[in-house]
C-alpha cells in the first residue's frame, strides 16, 4: 500500500503593535487552521501565527492583510516558514483538551472519544478550527458572561458574527431558546450549521449569511432579548445605534472581541445610545462588555 503523503504545511507570521493585534488575528484566521499570538515584554509588540495548507487561501489571505492595514493603519511584514506536518495535527489535539468554562459549560474537540468527567453543558467543536474553540479570552468572556444574563431567561436572542456558532450553540443548549445566527462569511454560516447540528440543537439555531443589521434576516426577529457582537472594537462602534433600536427594553448585549485597551472607546460608543455597563470581563488581553439597554 503507498502510504498516504501529509498535505504541506507552512507558517504565516507578523508582528504588529497591541492596537493592530485583533485587525491582524482576524486577517490571519480567515485563511489559516489555527491563529495564536504571544506578546514580546520588552518591546510590547505581539507576534501573530497561523499555520496554513501551503497555496491554499492566498487571495483570502491577501485580502483580508489589506483590509487589516486599512483598518489599523499598520502595514506589516508577513513572514513564511515550512512547518512539519506529520503529528501536527496530532499536536494540534494534544493542545485542546476539554475545557472548563464559567461554572456551566465545557468545551471539547471531535476528537476527544472518552466520556465527558463532569455534569457540565457540553459543547463540542472540532480542535482544527482557529476560531471560536473556546481558546480565545473573547469567546470565554462571552460564555461566563451568557451565565449570568441566563438568569433573565431571555427569549429572543441573536448571534452576530456567529464564526463557528459556539455561543448560538451555548445559548440554545443552556436556554432551549431558538437562535438566530449571522456572519458575512460563507464558510463561517456551513461550520455553525455543521456544529449546531453536531451538538444537537440543529432546529434551533438558524445560520444564515448575512450583512449585520442591514439584513433582513438579521433586523426581522427584533427587538432582542440577547445579542452577542463577538467581532471587533470598530465595527462594534459603528454598530452601536443599531444594536440600541433592535434590542428589547431591559435587553442586554455581550459585546467581544476588543482589547481591554479599547473596552473604553467601544462602551462609550453604546452609552451614547442609551445602554448601561453591567460587567466588565477581562480574560487575558481581551475584554467582554455586558451592556443593557434601560426599560
């Protein structure tokens, strides 16, 4: 029998200041398996690597490199390094073990057979994704934050910029509520649907592409009891009057994936719209911002 060759891998790196850093993290997870980031102490700089199919998403890459230099103001070098790829992906599951979070929940990878060691909402997601494994302090800080705001049983609930759909999924399995889901990236709305179904809350979780509040899909089960905004601190702001007309009086936001440095410059941009902080979650370099809009 020949013996099947490992797909080439290659590793994709940059460094950039802190305030470039999630610009460029998400420029880097659109077109790599797995994204991780460490910080230089001496300079403060944080460097950036993905590991990626060699020749596989290069125009995604491209595309989404230009759009972090337009957005942060920052252009970076990007560096290229062969990675071996035979056990990498064993290394990859070795990095990814069930994972505690809050007091309820539990992530774990596809690749895990044994049975879950706790009493815990499960939510199981494959470990070669980059994003939204549970990993990153902005999906952690989400799902601490979902535990309290679950006191309140909210009932309409929306995931914006649902990446791999683990907090629609965390939503529909602690609140058997149905949840809407949207994300402008067509691969992102096939893996949430895949997840959804994979953690049986297929039929409550409708996954659709969609263009943020400019869609229907999106504006139609308003006004919101819960909406999650995991994406980033700019977006976030232009967002916020939006987020203040659709959600419920008395509704409350999660809003992730900005640094702790920029937790200020995203909440005033919701308390110019009428919403109050209610939490402050750091986790790391990240920060989630519980938010509530009064009535």
């Amino acid at each position: 029998m020949a013996r099947r060759q490992a797909t080439p891998l290659e590793t994709v790196a940059l460094t950039v200041p802190e305030d470039a850093l999630e610009a460029y993290e998400a420029a880097l997870n659109s077109a790599c398996d797995t994204v991780g980031f460490f910080r230089d102490n001496v300079t403060g700089d944080w460097r950036v690597e993905g590991v990626k199919r060699v020749g596989e998403n290069e125009s995604e890459l491209a595309a989404a490199l230009m759009l972090a230099e337009l957005v942060s103001g920052v252009s970076a070098e990007l560096e290229r390094s062969s990675t071996e790829a035979e056990g990498w992906l064993a290394r990859t599951y070795a990095s990814f073990p069930e994972q505690p979070i809050g007091k309820r929940f539990a992530v774990r990878g596809t690749h895990l057979k044994d049975t879950p060691t706790t009493n815990r909402v499960t939510l199981t997601l494959d470990a070669g994704l980059a994003f939204g494994s549970g990993e990153h302090g902005s999906t952690r800080g989400c799902i601490v934050a979902l535990e309290q705001v679950a006191l309140r049983k909210p009932r309409r609930i929306l995931d914006l910029g649902t990446g791999s759909g683990i907090l629609a999924i965390a939503a529909a399995k602690l609140l058997r509520r149905s949840v809407r889901a949207s994300d402008i990236e067509p691969w992102s709305v096939k893996v949430a649907r895949r997840n959804a179904v994979q953690n049986g809350v297929g039929s409550r979780i409708r996954a659709k592409l969609a263009d943020g509040w400019h869609h229907p899909f999106v504006r139609g089960g308003a006004p919101y009891d819960l909406v999650f905004g995991n994406i980033l601190a700019r977006p976030l702001c232009a967002m916020a009057k939006d987020l203040s007309v659709h959600l419920a009086p008395g509704g409350t936001a999660i809003l992730a994936g900005l640094l702790g440095t920029q937790a200020r410059m995203v909440l005033s941009a919701h308390r110019r719209r009428g919403l109050v902080l209610e939490r402050m979650l750091p986790q790391g370099p990240w920060t989630t911002l519980v938010v509530r809009k009064k009535g």
